[in-house]
C-alpha cells in the first residue's frame, strides 16, 4: 500500500529536549516536505526536499532542521523545542514530474506538545 | 507572495442540501493548480479536487465540483446532496506550476463545515 508514514504520532515534551519526528514513504517520490498546521493558519512550509542530500527552508524554517539522507526517509528535527512550537505536524511527499500537479501524499499528522 | 484566504472560518449544512465553500486567491503566475482538501476529526488530509489554472472547464468529483473564476481569482467548492461524512475542515490550497520549492502547497485558513441531520 502506497502510503506516508510518520512517528511518533502524538508527543509530549519539554522545552529543550531535543527530538525527531521520522517521516516515510514507499512511493519513490522524489520531492518530500514539513508542514506544520495552527488554528487560524492553515498549513505552512516548514522545509522541502526536492531529491537525497537536497533540502531548503520552506516558510516558518526557525527553530528546525531536517536531512535527507535516503530517498523514503526524511526526518524533521527539533534541537531545542520551544512551547511555540506546539503545533501539529505532517510530512508529504510527491512526485517531481508530472503534468497534472500530482498530488502531495500526506502522512497521518504527528501532534507536537512543548511543555 | 502568493496567498489564499477563505473567509469563511465556519459553513453549516442541512444533510442531502448544497453548501458552497469560498477561497480567493492572489498570484502573479499564469500557470499554477488550485485544490481543496478534506480533513476529518482522524486528521488526515484527503484530496478532494484539483483544478489545472489552463483548463477552463470546472472540474468535478461526484458530489463535488468547483467554480474556477480565473479572472476574479476565486476557487468555491460546491458539495452536493451534503452526507454526515462530509462534515470536516475543508482547505483550501494554491501551487505554482513549476516545481521548484519541492512543489509547496500554500493553504488558505480552513472552513469548519458541520452537516445537520
């Protein structure tokens, strides 16, 4: 089953404590991306990844980091998680080519707490 | 900057009637896709429409079709014979035609739609 995973799903922690949330795909796509939702906001960029060992800054980059490694896996990382970072997470991926927009494939969410 | 903006925060709907949700959008660029997803309480986005801005023909998903107003950049969903299950917080989203910026969505605020019994 073609699909995004993400893990953990729900977190809980304190400022400071570095964490990661994982990010998956079976699909080989290519392009992969952090968004994080906010009442009132929508979805934000936080960082993309347009293929291995290419990554930039999305919208709202401050405070994370990410890599790009292997081609399903794209990690979003947290070196010092602060309470405004509370937010709920998704990871998606597409393809990089295609005529018709082809559809970003979102992970489940991950919810964020920062104590 | 490209922007969207529903201004809508919340839509109710009597179940089996029509409801519109309304997006506006601003963009300098000719060739982009405009889209509406779904996001039930599990959270999950689920595509629910895409619209090429070249085509002119709305386009449309059974119960689902969109009015695409390329000169007054407006996007509007239209569901049909509204269900239970529809019932969920419905975005909004532009992308630019190129894919440079790993193909990023930018998301309008959301509209809340609860459907009445």
């Amino acid at each position: 089953e073609a699909q995004v995973t993400q893990n953990p799903r729900y977190l809980i922690t304190v400022t400071g404590k570095k964490l990661t949330v994982t990010c998956s795909q079976n699909m080989n796509h290519e392009y992969m991306s952090w968004y994080r939702q906010d009442p009132g906001l929508g979805l934000r960029q936080i960082y993309y990844s347009m293929n291995v060992e290419v990554t930039d800054k999305g919208d709202v980059p401050e405070g994370y980091k990410v890599s790009r490694k292997e081609k399903r896996n794209f990690p979003l990382i947290l070196e010092s998680p602060s309470p405004n970072q509370t937010s709920l997470y998704f990871c998606a991926s597409s393809l990089r080519l295609g005529g018709s927009g082809y559809e970003q494939y979102f992970g489940p969410g991950t919810r964020l707490t920062v104590t | 900057a490209q922007t969207v903006t529903q201004s809508q925060p919340e839509m109710s709907v009597q179940e089996a009637e029509t409801v519109t949700l309304s997006c506006t959008y601003d963009t300098s660029e000719s060739d982009y896709y405009l889209f509406w997803y779904k996001q039930p309480p599990s959270r999950q986005m689920i595509l629910v429409i895409r619209q090429e801005a070249y085509k002119q023909q709305n386009a449309t998903e059974n119960r689902f079709s969109v009015n695409f107003q390329k000169a007054a950049k407006s996007f509007s969903l239209k569901i049909s014979d509204s269900q239970l299950g529809d019932a969920a917080m419905y975005f909004c989203a532009y992308r630019r035609g190129d894919y440079n910026q790993g193909g990023k969505l930018i998301f309008g605020q959301g509209t809340e739609l609860s459907v009445k019994p």
